[in-house]
C-alpha cells in the first residue's frame, strides 16, 4: 500500500480532529505546521498560530518559501497570529478553565466570515511558560478535546519534547486522538477519551481499556499472521512469477515465488545471489525499452518484453509492475507480476499476418488482373521483336556487336517481363489461400524428395542436398500439392543465400521428426547467419531472405502454413547457418 505523504494527511483532516506533534527540532516543527496551515488557508478556513514571535516569524517566512501570500492572507482574516497567550491567561500556568471561552470569538469570527472552520495550531510549551506538570495539561488538552467534539474545530498542538518532562509528553499523547510521528499521522491507540481521563475512577476505566486493547491486538496480530501464510501460499503456488525488488540501498530481489524455475530456468535462491539477474534475463533487444520505463518512473507499468531463459530459449512475458514509495515519495521497491505470453502473442501475431495478409490478397488480386493484360502485350511483342532481330544481318544494325548487344538488351527485358509474371502468379496465389486447404493428407517424405529434385539443378553451382526422413512420418493435415509449393519456396530462399561457385562448402539439410499432435520439417543450411530485425521481418510480404524485398514467396508460405493450423519460423545462430522450422498437426485417420 502507498503511503499518503503527511500534507495530504493534514489536508485531509476533518472536523474535530484533535492532534499532537512532539517535536525535537525547528526543522520538524515547521514541517508539519505549514501544510496543516495551508491545507486549512487553501480549503477557506481561518487558521490561528500561537507561539512566540520568533517562532510566528519563522513561521511566516516558511509558508511565504511555500509560495502563501502571507500578507493577503492575514489582510483576508484566514489567517491570524497571535504572540500574546490570549488563549491562556494566565502568566506562566495553564488554566484548565481558559481553553475553552477564549476559542469562542475566532470561532464566531470564523463562522460569521463563512468561513467552513477554524483550525488552531498551538505552541503548548510557550503558552504554559514552562512545562506545568502532567495533571494540568492532561486536564487542559482534555478539556480542549472536547471543545473540538462541539464545534468545527481542527486542532494542532505542538510539544517541544526539549522544554516539557517526560511525565508532561507522556500527559500530552494520553490526551490527543491523533498523532504526528515520523513524518506520518497516525490513530494514537494509547488516547484517553475526556470521560474516562477526568473520571474519579480513572485507573480503573484505563486498566479495561488497555486489557481490551491487548486482546485486540492479539486477535489483529492473528489475522495478519494467518493472511500472510494464506498470501505466502497462493503466491508460492501461483504459475505467475511474483516478486518484490529492493530499489536502495543495496538492490535485490526481497520474495522470488517458486514459479521462477518453470518461467526463467533459474530457482529463487538464484534469483537472491544475483540482484542484476532480472535485467540480464530480459532480450537485448528489449533491454532499451525496459530502460525507457525505468528512466519515466511511472507508479504502475505494463510491459511485453522477451525473457532469454537459463536453457537459452526464449519466452514472452507480460509484467504489470507497482513502484512502491515511502512517505516522502522517494522509490523504494518495485512490486510485480510476470506472465508467460508466449503463445498468445503467437496467435496474436498469425492473426494479425492472417488479416494484413487477407487484405493484401484483395488487393493483390486486382492488381494481378490489371497488370496481367499490358504485361501479356509487352510478353508478345517482345517475343515478335527477338524472332525479327534474328532475321536481320549484322549490317543492319551496325555489325555483329551491336546486334549482339540488342540481343542481349531484349534478353534483359523477356527475363524481366517473366519475374513480373512470377510476382502476378504470387498475387493471384495470395488471393486463392482462404480458410481451410482442400485436398488429401500429405506425405511430408514424398513432398521433401519432389522439391529436392525440382531444385537439385539450381543447387549444383551452390551447396549439396541431404534428406534425413524416419520411414513412418505420419501425414500432415495439408494439401500435398500446397507442401510441395512451400518447400520448394523455402529451398530456392535457402539457396539465394549462399553464393555461387562453391558447392563442396555449403550443404542444405531437410530433417523431419514426429512431436504429438504434429510433425516438426526443419531445413538446414550453412549459408551466412540472419540478423535479428531478418528473423522477425522474414516473412512479411515484399520483405525476403536476402535482408530487401524478394517478392512474395515467403509471405505466401506463412500464409499456406498457417492456414493448415501450423506455425513456421526462422532461427539463425551467431556463427552462420539457419534454420527454418515448420510444425505442422497430423492428419486425421479417415473415418
């Protein structure tokens, strides 16, 4: 729980609130005396300080510091300083009989001015002249508790503990319901309520009490042992990590729940020797957004980063974290909740691909038939062009080169109106994928040996092919014409990496294993690595393998294996090679 800081306590206070500070310095004085005062000249109430000139003028300079007009404020009648004891007087004694007919004419003043109240901050020592003994400011505070119980009164008195006994102080916090310790406000528990402190049978009433007090605290103590050990245990057996970071002055972690291990791989006890552990788990990548938070310092922050895990697996994590304060606001713990979001964000992900990749087909599709007319045109009379230029001498067109370099000139265009053709066979492929693939189950081994064969031409300049297939892969819940088109989509992305003229370097690798519920066809290659924004950006339409945009093939094998209900991804270590990684469901027995 956050704690209130002690202005907004004071400002807080409400009427016939009767409160007592015992202070050791100037310093604690004034820091509870000017919010009570501002609180109450902000809220419209009149506001009446007695103590001695030196202390008034210290006072009047603190609230002027904390930016209160301090002469508009005296001129308006909110607020009033008094140096001269008018409300004890009494040279040098207390006078029970005072405290009260002396409030009676602010008070009125107050009122008849509109103002909602009048609040009264008190220097008890100087109004005494000296510390009049336990039994007179007793019966003087008690008498003063209960003219704040009749009228609006709100009532600070000040208690320099260097001026007043012991037996004085003790006789000042039996006779105020409230108190300012700490730089906090508090309910005082050892209040002595006016009937039973000026009751002929005092002791006896007090004893009671403080019997009934002690068994309440007990029975307290009780329920906050048995709800820490219930917290303790929901929190131990919660499969989200929970946990409390100490913030200064030495950092760690302060409660780890056992969930750690199933979430990061590292135990509780690890989580206590390494302070630093839970900004070493979050991903690289992720590290600056954490940073960003931490350098706003919200009080509550929700945040999605990635977990690199103690196996070195990723997980996605979704913590909602509470910046704990102590009284004067300064940070001290961070409270929060880590969740394993891995697979909701993957499903996020592909829905959200599905639905870009939808409305790209859409349009696609228009675009393919616009572009497929001028295209069959310029495909026709190109093809007319080269059959006329090889029937022309070369002393037609300036000799031999200058034919030759015709020749090659239109090569380039009838090359570059076939990839247009390619890119339309894409768009149209882009806009056919909806819903659930038609056909039969497919055989993952025969689908692997017809697209190794159908690139084994390409491959020769580049790397060498190995298959390594069990003989009892079940079939795969896709079309096997459609898996024939994704591997052999993902193999020719493969070779694009790897360059030319060294084929005994490089090999491609096709693996295949049965996981329940599905098989995993993992392709292999020892071509340069991915960078991280490659991996995450792969398949994307217009954004290929070669880190620019390669057309849509990619994207229309995301979107051909999602449709199926499997997932592909790309891995690629630091050292080179990458991994591209489908899992696709079994297909169901006929029935």
């Amino acid at each position: 729980m956050q704690r209130i800081p002690l202005a907004g306590q004071l400002g807080g206070l409400q009427p016939h609130d009767h409160l007592c500070l015992l202070h050791g310095s100037e310093a604690e004085r004034l820091a509870a005396l000017v919010p009570f005062v501002r609180a109450g000249l902000e809220a419209g109430e009149s506001c009446l300080c007695t103590a001695s000139p030196v202390d008034l003028e210290a006072l009047r300079q603190a609230l002027a510091s904390s930016g209160v007009d301090v002469a508009a404020a005296i001129a308006a009648g909110g607020l009033l300083l008094r140096a001269d004891r008018d409300l004890h007087p009494t040279a040098g004694r207390l006078d029970p009989d005072a405290a009260g007919p002396s409030l009676e004419e602010p008070l009125r003043q107050a009122l008849a001015a509109g103002r909602p109240g009048l609040r009264l901050a008190g220097d008890v020592a100087w109004a005494m002249g000296g510390d009049p003994g336990p039994e007179a400011l007793l019966a003087t505070e008690t008498r003063l508790q209960e003219q704040a119980a009749r009228h609006p009164l709100k009532v600070l008195c000040l208690v320099d503990g260097g001026r007043l006994s012991a037996a004085s102080r003790l006789a000042a916090v039996r006779s105020h319901p409230l108190l300012v310790e700490g730089g906090r406000l508090s309910r005082n528990p050892y209040f002595e309520p006016p009937e039973e402190a000026l009751a002929p049978d005092h002791d006896e009433r007090r004893l009671r009490r403080m019997l009934r007090q002690a068994r309440a605290c007990g029975e307290e103590a009780e329920r906050v042992r048995h709800d820490v050990a219930t917290l303790r245990l929901l929190a131990d057996r919660a499969t989200d990590l929970i946990y409390r970071y100490r913030l200064g002055p030495e950092p760690g972690f302060e409660y780890v729940s056992p969930s750690a291990l199933r979430l990061t791989g590292y135990t509780p006890e690890e989580h206590y020797a390494d302070p630093l552990l839970g900004q070493k788990l979050v991903h690289p990548e992720d590290r600056e957004k954490l940073a960003a938070v931490a350098a706003h310092s919200p009080d509550t922050s929700t945040l999605v980063l990635r977990w690199i895990r103690k196996d070195g697996s990723e997980v996605v994590t979704e913590q909602r974290n509470v910046l704990v304060r102590d009284a004067e606001g300064r940070p001290v713990a961070l409270e929060g909740v880590a969740r394993d979001v891995t697979e909701s964000e993957r499903a996020r992900r592909r829905l959200f691909d599905a639905q870009r990749l939808a409305a790209a087909g859409t349009v696609a599709g228009a675009l393919a038939h616009e572009i497929n007319g001028p295209l069959a045109w310029i495909g026709t009379n190109l093809g007319v062009l080269r059959e006329a230029l090889d029937k022309l001498p070369p002393e037609a067109v300036g000799g031999a080169a200058a034919l030759e370099e015709l020749r090659a000139c239109l090569g380039d265009a009838l090359d570059g109106t076939a990839r247009v053709k390619d890119v339309i066979a894409g768009l149209r492929a882009l806009r056919q994928v909806n819903g659930a693939p038609d056909g039969a189950p497919a055989d993952v081994a025969a689908e692997v040996a017809l697209a190794l064969e159908t690139v084994r031409p390409q491959a020769e300049s580049r790397a060498a092919l190995e298959a390594d297939l069990p003989h009892d892969l079940p079939h795969v819940a896709m079309p096997a014409f459609q898996l024939s088109q994704v591997l052999m989509n993902l193999l020719f992305e493969v070779l694009q990496r790897i360059p030319e003229g060294r084929p005994g370097e490089h090999w491609i690798r096709v693996s295949a294993a049965p996981e329940p519920g599905k098989v995993r066809i993992d392709l292999a290659d020892s071509g340069p690595a991915m960078g991280p924004e490659l991996q995450r950006r792969l398949f994307e339409p217009l954004f290929g393998a070669r880190a620019e945009p390669q057309g849509l093939r990619l994207a229309l094998c995301h979107l051909l294996v999602s449709s199926a209900g499997g997932s592909i991804e790309a891995e690629s270590g630091q050292d080179g090679g990458t991994r591209l990684r489908l899992h696709l469901p079994v297909a169901r027995a006929a029935p």
